[in-house]
C-alpha cells in the first residue's frame, strides 16, 4: 500500500510509491539537535543541498526553535534567518517546506519558493495562519500542539486513552484549517511527537498510527533524535546523547513507514532513505502473487 499524499506538490512528490523523506534544516541558534551548526545563511543553504542529496525529498527549513523551553523570536528575526535559505534551495530545484507558526512567514517562504506550510501550533499559534495558507493553496502540516515551548510541559496530560485526545484535538485543528478555506485534500495530519508529551504518549502515539490515518489525511511522523528515544536508551547515568539516537531514529521510520505513513522528518537522511526503500520493497512484495 503505497500512502496517499497531500494534493499540490509538485509532480516528483506525487506518487513516489514509499514513504517520503523530509530532511530537517534547523536555521537557529538553539534548536535541541543541531542547534547552532546551520545559523549562518550559507552553511545552512549548503547543508540543505546536502540533505537533498542524500536523499531528502523535502528540505524542512524552521528559524524558530520549539525544544522544550525555548523563547519565541520575533517574526522579523524568524524571516531574516529563513528567507534567503528558502530562495537559494527552491532556485537549486528543491522542495522546500517552511517550519513557522506565523502566517507573515509561512507567505514571505511560499513566495520565495516554499511548496509546503509545515505548522507546528496546528493553526493555534496565529489565527490568520489557516487562512494565509488557504490563499497560497499549498499543503499544510497540521500537527498537534497545546501551548508554546515556555510552557508545553505543563500541557503533558491526558486521559487514559491519549490517542483518543489527540486524535479529537487534530480533529478539532483540522475543522479550523476547513473553515478557513483550505481545501481537504491539502491537509496532512502530524502526532506533534514530543509537543506537551511524556515517553509514555509517543510510544502509545506510535502505537496508534493506525488511528492517525483513520482521520483520511496523509501523516508526517517526527521522532528525529527526540527524547523519547534518549530517555528508551539512556543508562542511569541520563539519557542516550542526541548524536547517538540516528539507529533510534531509523527504526521510527521503519515503523511509521510500515504503517502508512506519508513522510518522515529527519536529521539523518540517508538512514531513513535506505529505511523506508526497504519498507517499500517488502510492500510490493507483498502485493506480488508469486
Ligand atoms: N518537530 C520539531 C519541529 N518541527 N514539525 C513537524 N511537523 N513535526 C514534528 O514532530 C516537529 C516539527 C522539533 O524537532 P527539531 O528541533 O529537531 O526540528
């Protein structure tokens, strides 16, 4: 079964029969991963072509980082450190996606070449956000988010059943993307892994991918180097390293791949690439009656 994308990308990301790749271009001085390594426009333009290279499908370009903790920019710092990037990777002819919650954003990237509106808050950041994109017509990542990164972590509870919550709560996110006129087959739906959650959530969030896809959208599946994968492998003495959950992150996209999912966002391209191409095989082969 190979998953259904989101309408209006371009044709190479149309029907590539496997699950896609979104490799992750963090343009900030703190995000949690790699935080710091791609401030600079030109290093971070470079590492692009770089992910695109080793396979990414989509370059995922943010300018506001969301660990745990972090302190909002303003819009212009945001735009500053994005732009440029955005323009250099869509004139080198790759798909670029804009990591904001801001709908000033989400319109500078999408003219300067973005092909996809990748919202963490889900359209609750900003309320013009959902309505932006309607008017640019590109897909829209609608992931599932509570509060902003200051305080996420007081917004880690749920009932017994978190899939249920965050199943209804997207529901509720993607009503609001409707209702600001964007069109169905445009919305993809994320878990917002790690986004006011506890281990505990993820792993039953990825246990329950099956009920994800049941909402008819396309799903992205972020787990890249979270903590939950630090905290599953860590020793008494802490977590795993960020720099040691890559094997982690792989085994995710196998599994998310496996169950349907339309995209993975990753740090470590060439891992997932050859991850979800060995997902793909066994598919097939399972479709194939000899
Ligand atoms: N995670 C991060 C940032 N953006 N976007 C989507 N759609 N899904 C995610 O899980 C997600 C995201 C945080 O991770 P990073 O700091 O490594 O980019």
């Amino acid at each position: 079964m190979t998953p259904q994308g989101p309408a209006g990308l371009p044709g190479s990301l149309q029907d590539p029969g496997r699950c896609l790749v979104m490799g992750i271009l963090n343009v900030t001085p703190d995000s949690f991963s790699d935080g710091g390594r791609y401030a600079d426009p030109q290093a971070a333009l470079e590492h692009g072509l770089a992910l695109h290279r080793s396979g990414a499908d989509i370059v995922d370009v943010g300018g506001e980082s969301t660990r745990p903790g972090a302190q909002r920019v303003s819009s212009r710092q945001e735009l500053a450190r994005v732009l440029d990037v955005v323009a250099g990777l869509a004139q080198e002819g790759v798909p670029v996606s804009i990591d904001t919650m801001r709908s000033e954003t989400a319109e500078e990237a999408v003219r300067a070449g973005a092909v996809l509106v990748n919202d963490v808050s889900g359209g609750l950041a900003d309320p013009r956000m959902a309505g932006t994109v309607a008017g640019l017509d590109v897909p829209y990542v609608v992931m599932h988010w509570r509060a902003h990164s200051t305080r996420m972590g007081e917004w880690a509870q749920y009932g017994p059943d978190v899939v249920g919550d965050v199943v209804a709560e997207l529901q509720i996110a993607v009503q609001g993307a409707l209702f600001a006129g964007v069109q169905p087959d445009r919305i993809i739906v994320d878990p917002g892994l790690g986004f006011a959650k506890e281990s505990v959530h993820n792993w039953a969030l990825l246990a329950g991918m099956d009920r994800l896809l049941a909402l008819g959208h396309p799903l992205l599946i972020g787990a890249s180097r979270k903590r939950f994968l630090g905290e599953l492998l860590g020793t008494p003495d802490g977590p795993r390293p960020v720099e040691l959950r890559e094997d982690a992150t792989a085994a995710v996209s196998v599994l998310a791949a496996a169950a349907g999912a339309w995209c993975v966002r990753v740090h470590d391209v060439a891992a997932t690439r050859d991850a979800v191409r060995v997902v793909a095989a066994t598919l097939a082969a399972g479709h194939d009656p000899h």
